[in-house]
C-alpha cells in the first residue's frame, strides 16, 4: 500500500518531519515564508493533508481545491502539531 502524501507549508522542526518521514511521503515547502493562497494550492495538489502553520490562511478555496486531501494539521511551536477536527484527522 502507498504511503499517503503529506504537504507541509513550511519548514517545522527537523524531529517532525522526520516522524512524518516515517509513515508518509513529505513534500516541505522551499520558501521560509507564509504562502499566498496559490502556492498553498499548487502544493496540496494531488496530496492525501497538509500540515501548516497558524499563520497559514487555509479557506473553503484552498481546502476545495483538492478532493483528493483526507485531512490535515496545524503546527504551532508552543505545542507541537494539533488534529483540525475540521478536517477529519491530523498528526500528533
């Protein structure tokens, strides 16, 4: 079985994307930015969830944009990655 597909928006601890690496195929974010809402677009198309950050504008645009995303989680450097309940599931 394939291991699904995760965007991240941006560069988050190295410990992280490491224990993504585990179980999912990452893709991370070149830019050390906030994205606008399409390169926030190009990047989750075609993945199975995204991991952002809050300050990250995530919309009905941006979410409708790819049915194929299953679901997705904010990270916040205070708490580590929290489940959007929103979405469905996340990553802890």
């Amino acid at each position: 079985m394939a291991k699904p597909t995760v965007f991240v928006s941006r560069m988050i601890p190295q410990e992280g994307i490491d224990l993504l690496k585990k179980e999912c195929d990452v893709t991370v974010s070149p830019h050390d930015r906030v994205l606008s809402k399409q390169e926030l677009i190009e990047g989750i198309k075609g993945k199975d969830a995204l991991l952002c950050l809050l300050t990250d504008k995530i919309d009905s645009e941006v979410l409708d944009s790819n049915p194929k995303q299953k679901g997705g989680g904010r990270f916040d450097h205070r708490h580590g990655c929290h489940h959007h309940k929103w979405w469905g599931w996340g990553f802890y």
